[in-house]
C-alpha cells in the first residue's frame, strides 16, 4: 500500500469516528488526492485541539519533499507496535506520570498532553520533528490494511478523548515492555538535558509584602551588612518547584543563625579567652541545634507556636503526617493544647523537612516532587509554611533585628 493511500484511508477511518463521513467524503476519498482530502475533513472535523493536531500531521506527509506519497508505506514506518497507556497517580502505581516526550531508536513516548500543545515542551526543534515523523508513523500505521475500524476507533476514542495522563508508546520492536520502553525513555530525555514538566500545585509563587517595601524604602540603615543572603533570595526566586525552593529558604534559616553566633561573639570579644573559646565553638556548630533555631526566631515563638497549634488541632490526617516524621517507629503525639509543644515541634519540622529532601535513606521519607503529591497534606503544609517563613525571615533582616546584626565592621583581635 502506498504511503498516499495509506493516508486517505487513516483519513476515512478518522472521519467514521467522528461520524462525519458522508456523501461528500466519500467522494473526495474516492475521487480527490490526498491534499483536498485533508482539506474536506478538516473542514468537517469537530473543533477539537487533538483532531486538528493530527490532521496537521497527515497533512505533513504531503508537505515534506524528502517524501514520495507513491512509496510504499514500508519505506517509512520503523515501528513494530503501538499502545496507548493511562499513567496513574496511585500510591500502588510504581510509574507516576512523568510529563516529558521522546522519540528515540527504541520507539516514542508521546502524552496526549503534548499532541494538543507541543509549545510547552521546551525541547529543541530537532527533538519535535523526531516526534513528528513517529507520530506520522502511528497515522500510518493506523490507516494499514491490517488495522480495522474496531481497532482504530478503540484507540482513537483514547486518543480523542484527551485523556490526562494517558501516552501513545510506540515500539519499534517486538519487545513490548511498556515499563523497560517508558523507563529508559525517561532517562534518555534526561541525559538530553531537558526537564519534564511539573504539575502546577508543585510550584511555588513568592507573595510580595507592599509592607516590607515600603520599610525599606524609608529605612537610613545601611543594607550592605546583609549582602550574602539577597544572593541565596535571588536564588529562591530563580527556583520554581516547592522542594528546591524550600531549600532555599532553609539556606536564609542557616544564615541567619550563624549569624546569631558571629553576632554574640562580637559582643564579647573585649574579653579575649572567651572570645578564642567561643571562635573554637562554632567550628563545632551542629546543622541542627534548636536552642540556634529558638535565638533566631525567639520573637515569633508565640506567632509560630500558635499557627502550628492551630494547623494540628483543626486537622487530624496532618497531625498524624506530621508525627509520623518526626516520630517514627514511635508512639509519640504533639500536644496541641500546648503552644510550647507545637512550636518545638514545629522547629523540628522546619529542620526534618531540609533532611526529607535532601537525604534518602532506608530509614526515612525521601521527598521528590514525583511523590510529595501522594502526601496532599503535607504539600499544603509545605506552602503554607513557605509563606509563613517568607515573611518572618525577610523581615528580621528589613527591621535589622537585634540577635543578627552586627553593631560594627570589625571583630578586634588584641
């Protein structure tokens, strides 16, 4: 069969599924050639994102010179199989969607997503047209002898329907192993350098306070004081998922507290042992101490303890989320008719969360933004917290709080 007629009966069997395949139609499939064809369905075709996507593709085998429609279809199809497979989020479900598109020597992975916009996939224009020959390989494939309307319409009913979450895979050979083709695709488009593309409920937006502009604008203190930490909140800003920004803002924390100490040993330095001592000590600084923690947010202990408090109380499943990571194994409970409780454990959180992230042991939770999503209540608290520390952090360093700013330049040694 020719590549040609291989496309005007794709075309046919598309336009009985949308159940505009009449008289008309009929006539252009039996009589015209295959560009007017494309041009009789299109105008027929239901407004739809997919359908025109696809009708653009047949019509890119009429387009594109290096082809000859006269060929058969044999000197153009490379693929062996096609598959469309839905991707779900359960917790059971071992491949979670992963939004990223491939075409490789070992077949294709194609979301319907990206059939309907391939404009936000941020890959190179040399990666959409090995996309675009495989799916005018599935067209053909779809429009063969050996496919019927029963088939077609199966899968293209998957297809049409703009399923979320569902993938045309296409094999390019007899080994159909959705898991090994989807698993070594993936690696693949991340070798290439690219980026899948996150759910919108991953990613986190900074909300402006007019309040602390407005402060610094009128402040005569001198900034310059406080320069390393703009870098690491120019380096939030550039991060947009939650996780990594989150580190960011734990960076801000980390700062702020070895300032606290620097801050303290310049007070004492008159008294040259204890200040020798005290410069010994923080060569020792832990990465988590929370009497640091309760220096540098000793102002907002009763604010954080009671929005923590007030997080817990009203909402049973967190609570337990909450417990269970710092608590595992265990069979403690945070007392929420206490706000001294709360806010330690809520400082705890702050510092067991950095270590969710960034650690992936055996024995604890290791957070990716492929699986945070399975913990809704814990992404909200995430945010809800970033929103919280925002505003904290930023605002000891616009109001110069007393326990990190330095009273001079210089540390005097003698």
């Amino acid at each position: 069969m020719s590549i040609e007629q291989c496309a005007k009966d794709f075309l046919k069997r598309l336009a009985v599924k949308l159940e505009v395949f009449d008289a008309d139609l009929e006539l252009s499939y039996e009589t015209d050639i295959l560009s007017v064809l494309i041009n009789n369905v299109r105008t027929k075709a239901p407004a739809n994102n997919v359908v025109t996507s696809i009708i653009n593709s047949v019509e890119g085998l009429t387009l594109d010179v290096s082809i000859n429609l006269n060929d058969n279809i044999s000197t153009y199809i490379s693929l062996n199989s096609v598959e469309i497979s839905y991707l779900s989020k359960k917790k059971e479900t071992k491949f979670r969607i992963r939004n990223f598109v491939l075409s490789s020597p070992i077949g294709a992975i194609i979301p319907i997503k990206y059939i309907e916009n391939d404009s936000i996939y941020k890959i190179p224009q040399i990666e959409k047209d090995s996309i675009e020959r495989k799916l005018r390989e599935v067209i053909l494939y779809y429009g063969s002898s050996t496919i019927t309307q029963e088939e077609f319409s199966v899968f293209f009913r998957k297809v049409l329907s703009g399923a979320k979450n569902t993938v045309i895979a296409v094999f390019n050979s007899t080994n159909k192993d959705f898991v090994k083709l989807y698993s070594k695709s993936y690696f693949l488009y991340l070798l290439k350098g690219y980026k899948t593309l996150f759910p919108s409920d991953v990613i986190h937006d900074y909300r402006m306070d007019l309040s602390l502009i407005s402060s610094v604008n009128s402040s005569t203190n001198d900034f310059t004081q406080f320069f390393e930490v703009y870098d690491v909140i120019d380096e939030y800003h550039h991060a947009n998922d939650i996780l990594v920004k989150y580190l960011k803002l734990y960076q801000v924390i980390e700062y702020l507290i070895t300032r606290t100490l620097l801050v303290k040993i310049q007070v004492n330095s008159s008294n040259q042992n204890l200040f020798l001592r005290e410069m010994t000590s923080l060569a020792k600084y832990d990465d988590f101490d929370k009497s640091n923690f309760k220096t540098v947010f000793k102002t907002n202990e009763t604010d954080l303890g009671n929005w923590f408090k007030g997080k817990l109380s009203s909402n049973a499943t967190l609570k337990s989320t909450v417990e269970d990571m710092l608590y595992p194994n265990e069979s403690k409970t945070i007392d929420t008719n206490n706000i001294n409780a709360s806010y330690n454990a809520l400082l705890t959180l702050i510092y067991k969360l950095r270590n969710t992230v960034v650690h992936n042991k055996e024995s604890e939770i290791h957070l990716t933004i492929h699986n945070i999503k399975l913990r809704p209540e814990l992404l909200k608290l995430i945010k809800d917290l970033m929103l919280k520390l925002e505003l904290i952090l930023f605002k000891k360093v616009v109001d110069f709080e007393e326990v990190i700013t330095y009273k001079n330049k210089n540390l005097a040694l003698y």
